[in-house]
C-alpha cells in the first residue's frame, strides 16, 4: 500500500538530518520514541519542523514505528550508496549549442552550495557581490553549515585585480570564514597568484572549473568546469584546502 505523505515526509526527515542523525532517528522510532523525544535529541537546524511533519504522516497513514525505523534505515541505506557513487558532469557558462546538454555555472553554484549541510569551502581569485551566490551562502550560515572562502587579495595580485578587495564580495554574509594565501615565499612565490577556483560540499560534491565567484562568471563569460558527485576527488579536495588552512598557508584575513 502506498503512504505517500509518510515517504515524502521520511526523505525529508533524512535529507535534514543527514545520515548519522537520520541512524539515530531510525534508532528512536525502533524503540517506539515519541516525537517530543525525538525533537529534544535530534537538533540539526530544521529538524523539528521534518521530525513533526513525519510523526505526522506516521500517524495519519497509520505506520508503525518499527514499519518507519526500518523504512528510515534502508533509505539511508540506498541514499549512502548514491552519495558514494561517482558521477561527472560537464558546466559551462555562455553560449549553449542545441542538441548538447550541459549545466550552467550559476545554477551549479547555488545547487552545490544549497546541498552542503556541514561544510562548505571554496576558493576563488575574484570575486564581485553577486545576488544568488550571496543567497545561498547566507542560507547555508542559517542552516548550520561552515563556510569557509579563500579569496586573492589586491595585495596578492600584483595589480592585476581592481576595485575592491574580492573579500568584500562576502561582506554582507554573516559567519562566513575568509582566508588568503599569506605565507608566500618571495623566492618561489614573488609573482604567483591564488588562481584556483573551487567549490566543496560536506566533502561529497566538488565543482572545479575556470569560474570565479562573479555573476560575469556564472552568466556571461564563456567558462568551463567539472561537476563530480561522489568518490575521493572531493574529499581529497577539501582536505587539502583544510591542511593549507592548518599549517598556515593559507590564513584568515
């Protein structure tokens, strides 16, 4: 028999929750947990409202708990498996060409980050106030998530940067972490720049490409990049960003 409202309420539930939290709800509900439990246990941002919703539609289609626990731990199960798998994607920005699909870099750039629900950590060498990366950024503070932004200074571009300083794109995004690349050394690094630009979420999905974080960027110019979900390219990514942050390399501003 089809229960809808409590399937949809269950991915919900684990989508806020996140697979650790998403194995102690499935934990509770074997248990026979109540819902003001489960509420008082489980406090990602957002999980009250997902936790009542299912509670809900547990009660309105008549599910038993056990029925819901192991619902719950065989859809955590199949979304684990989707995580890990590996999927590649072509972005680009400007012109398109009828009969080839391909993402757009501004749509990826909201997507990846409105996914993270840990961590989130790009890098970039300009970066200009641009409306929908700013919402989503400000949006992932609000849910919980750590955002941490390595920028090119003016400093640090030798000139080649002008106008304000790329941090300053960030200003109005409370809880934003910046960071630049301040221990260059004067022999090897006299002339070198912070050129990478990337974006990490919770270690599972890494955009990489030729994009800086600007709407020129993300709508106009012509870029290109990679989209990889699933796989060590994006932990391994994101490691690297925290060692550079941990030994120095890169420090706050």
């Amino acid at each position: 028999m089809s229960r809808r409202e409590f399937e949809n309420a269950a991915g919900a539930a684990v989508s806020v929750l996140g697979p650790s939290q998403a194995k102690d709800l499935a934990g509770l509900l074997a248990r026979g947990g109540s819902r003001e439990r489960a509420q008082s246990e489980l406090t990602t941002p957002g999980a009250e409202t997902a936790l009542g919703r299912l509670y809900d539609a547990m009660y309105e289609e008549s599910v038993p708990p056990a029925e819901a626990a192991a619902y719950i731990r065989g859809y955590v199960a199949a979304w684990l498996r989707h995580r890990d798998s590996v999927r590649v994607r072509t972005v680009w920005s400007g012109p398109s060409t009828p009969g080839v699909p391909v993402r757009a870099t501004a749509q990826v750039l909201v997507d990846v980050i409105g996914e993270a629900r840990q961590e989130l950590l790009a890098m970039t060498y300009a970066a200009r106030p641009y409306p929908a990366l700013t919402r989503a950024l400000t949006a992932a503070v609000e849910r919980g998530v750590a955002v941490h932004v390595v920028v090119e200074t003016l400093a640090g571009a030798g000139g080649l940067l002008h106008g304000q300083e790329p941090a300053a794109a960030f200003a109005s995004v409370p809880g934003v972490k910046l960071w630049h690349w301040a221990a260059r050394d004067p022999a090897r690094h006299a002339r070198s720049r912070q050129h990478a630009k990337v974006v990490v979420a919770d270690r599972r999905t890494l955009f990489l490409g030729s994009a800086n974080l600007t709407e020129s960027a993300a709508r106009r110019n012509m870029e290109a990049g990679v989209l990889v979900s699933g796989g060590e390219a994006p932990k391994r990514a994101a490691e690297h960003i925290v060692e550079l942050q941990r030994v120095g390399v890169l420090r706050p501003l």
